[in-house]
C-alpha cells in the first residue's frame, strides 16, 4: 500500500477553508481520483501547545504504482493546484509514504 499525506498549515480563515474543504475538495478528491481512499483528519490539538498543521488528508492508494499513476494524471493535477489555492495559512506539505 502507498499514501499521498497532505499538511494543510492553519488557515487564516478557519470556516471558510472548512466550507471549502468539505463543499469543493472532498468531492473533487471523489471525482478526480477515484481510486483513492480519502482519510481526513482534522488536527486539534497538540502535547506541546499550538500543533504545527490544521489538516492532514491521506489518500490510499494498493500500489506506488497507482499513486503516481494518480498524481501525474490530469484529475491529479487538478486537485494538488486546489488544495493548494485552498491553503490560505501557507504552503501545503505534500508526503508520499508505504
């Protein structure tokens, strides 16, 4: 199995990256990589004070293969660029892991 984890820093307007978030980008992770399984998380706290990042999406995906099928694809493209126009707080933080 392979993961794309994606670090969403806290953005500056917290209700609206949630709208936009669950209302454009979930749905567009559905449409658009359909062989993802989306885990979303939402970070509330940390042992030591403020935690770093806000959100954390991982996509799973059965094979490396797959996930960077998926990345290069057009769908793929599409919505690192909206994740990262969401990402109002900084950048976002993109990880691939096994």
């Amino acid at each position: 199995m392979a993961k794309l984890i994606v670090l969403y820093p806290r953005p500056t307007d917290v209700d609206a990256f949630e709208k936009a978030y669950v209302e454009e980008h979930e749905p567009l992770v559905a449409e658009k990589l359909p062989t993802a399984r989306l885990v979303a998380t939402r970070i509330v706290g940390a042992p030591r004070g403020e935690p770093p990042f806000y959100r954390m999406a991982e996509l799973h995906f059965d094979s490396m293969e797959e996930l960077q099928r998926a990345a290069a694809s057009e769908g793929g493209i599409a919505t690192a660029r909206h994740a990262i126009k969401m990402s109002t707080g900084g950048p976002v933080v993109f990880m691939i892991g096994e």
